[in-house]
C-alpha cells in the first residue's frame, strides 16, 4: 500500500450559534485516505461539507470530532504544513507589486536564499506562462492572469501536498488546458494533489480518485475510471465505416445475439477541439 500522504477518520464538524446551540452538521462522519503522487478530487455541490473539509485539513478550523493526519502528524504541526501549498478559491495578491515581486515575498517568507528565490521566481513565471509581465504590477492583470500568479505563488516552496481550490477558476481554454497539464506533471514528480472543482470536465480529465460529498457525507468514492465506467455498455470503435457497412454489422449483431444496436460517433472533447482550433500548428 502506497504512503498515506491524508488520512480522515471518522471527520465531523458541527456549527453552534452564540449560546452553543447545534445549526448546522456540516461535516458528519468522513473517512478518506489519500496517497502520494494522487490526483483526489473532492466533489459535491453547495452545502457538502468540502470548504469545511479543507478548511479543517489546513488547520483553519477544529473537528468537533474524528482524526486527520498529513503526513503522519496533525494539521497543526510545523512540519506538516511547512510541506503544504494552498491555492484558496479567491486570490488576494497586492496590487502594487509585480508578478516577479509577489513570487518573491513568498520566497522569502519561505525561508529561501536571495539566490535560490531568485532562480525559483524565474522557474515559476516561466511554468505559469507570464516571464513576458514579471516586472507588471498585478493590480493590472486580468483575472486569469492573477490567478496563475496565486497558483505559481502556491508552489514556491516546493510543496509535497498541494491543495487546490477551484484551480482554473478565471482561465481561458488554453490556460485551463495549461493548469491542467501543470497538475497531471506534478502528479508524476510525486506531488499529491487534493482538487475541488465545480467544473466536473476539469476534475475527471485529471483526478485519479474522487470522493463525492452530499450533506456532509461520503456518497461515492474510489478510481474515476471505477467510478465512470459503464460496464453493462460496451463500444467498438471502427475506422472508415460506409453507411452500408455500419448498417450490415448492426443487422448481424442485432440478429446474432439479439441485441439492440445503437450506431454513433465518438466526440472529440470540446477542449481539444478548442485547443486544435486557435493553435492548429
């Protein structure tokens, strides 16, 4: 069994009002496991207990009961954060520094050399794709180009866990492919990656497990293909059919083993069609 990177017992978080009254069970009884070098997305619509959860997983907020464990230890300790990058769904950067400068604070609060954040700052804005606006204040940029500033700013450190909340949130196709191609080559360097997302197209295209939430429970959970598969349907695909021939080999099937046949095509993902459209070299 791979190193358990999160570990979730039994999570429950309950709200009280100001005379402690029970409001609302946001989170009622969550068990997860998440290994190194994962892709886990954590699904479910408003109200499913996932910004609680990550909010407890980071430390933010205190379980009214059950366990996490990062890496071995609580959300608390030193060691394990200093071993977490954050992307929050909203970004907050100052709007007076450059996109260069604001890599750089981080840098520094991360304890780096003046040299070493230098080439780590250089290696970023290369990734994100903004080396051509390092030295632009980001109070200018749009809302896609910030919000690869805030993910570049979650990796200067070199996180081993990064949590991603709605990560190509703000972004064009292009860049949504871009982020996406970032997460799946951070995932094959070891980085394990816990994702929210409302763009559920995102998160299959990269999650290689998901976990489901629905009032504050887990209703699905296990390998995206497990999960998506539909086992009672089987599609073959064939090249450079006629009309006539895809009409014979219906009949035979059909006749065969009495079965009903349905003829259709398989779709290029809009994505890629988007992609191949404004990049055709």
């Amino acid at each position: 069994m791979s190193e358990a990177v999160i570990e979730i017992h039994n999570l429950k978080k309950t709200f009280r009002d100001f005379w402690f009254r029970p409001v609302a069970n946001a989170v009622n009884g969550i068990d997860l496991r998440i290994e190194r070098g994962d892709v886990f997305g954590l699904l479910g619509p408003n109200g499913s207990g996932k910004s609680t959860t990550i909010k407890m997983i980071l430390g933010l907020l205190k379980p009214t009961d059950g366990t996490i464990r990062l890496f071995g230890e609580p959300p608390q300790s030193k060691n394990a954060r200093k071993r977490i990058g954050y992307l929050p769904e909203l970004s907050y950067l100052h709007p007076f520094l450059t996109a260069w400068e604001t890599l750089r604070y981080y840098a520094d609060l991360s304890g780096m050399s003046a040299k070493e954040g230098k080439r780590r700052c250089d290696e970023l804005l290369e990734q994100v794709g903004l080396t051509y606006v390092a030295n632009r204040p980001v109070g200018g940029f749009s809302k896609g180009m910030a919000r690869r500033v805030a993910l570049a700013s979650s990796l200067v450190s070199n996180p081993e866990l990064l949590i991603l909340d709605e990560p190509t949130s703000g972004l064009d196709p292009i860049g949504t492919r871009e982020v996406k191609e970032m997460i799946l080559d951070l995932a094959k360097k070891g980085v394990t990656i816990l994702m929210t997302s409302h763009l559920l197209g995102d998160s299959e295209d990269v999650c290689t497990k998901l976990a489901i939430l629905s009032k504050g429970k887990v209703a699905a959970f296990g390998n995206t293909d497990e999960l998506l598969v539909k086992r009672d349907d089987v599609r073959f695909t064939v090249p450079n059919l006629s009309a006539e021939e895809s009409e014979e080999i219906s009949k035979y099937i059909s006749s065969k083993f009495n079965r009903e046949v349905k003829i259709d095509h398989p779709r290029v993902p809009l994505e890629e069609f988007f992609a191949a459209t404004v990049n055709p070299n």
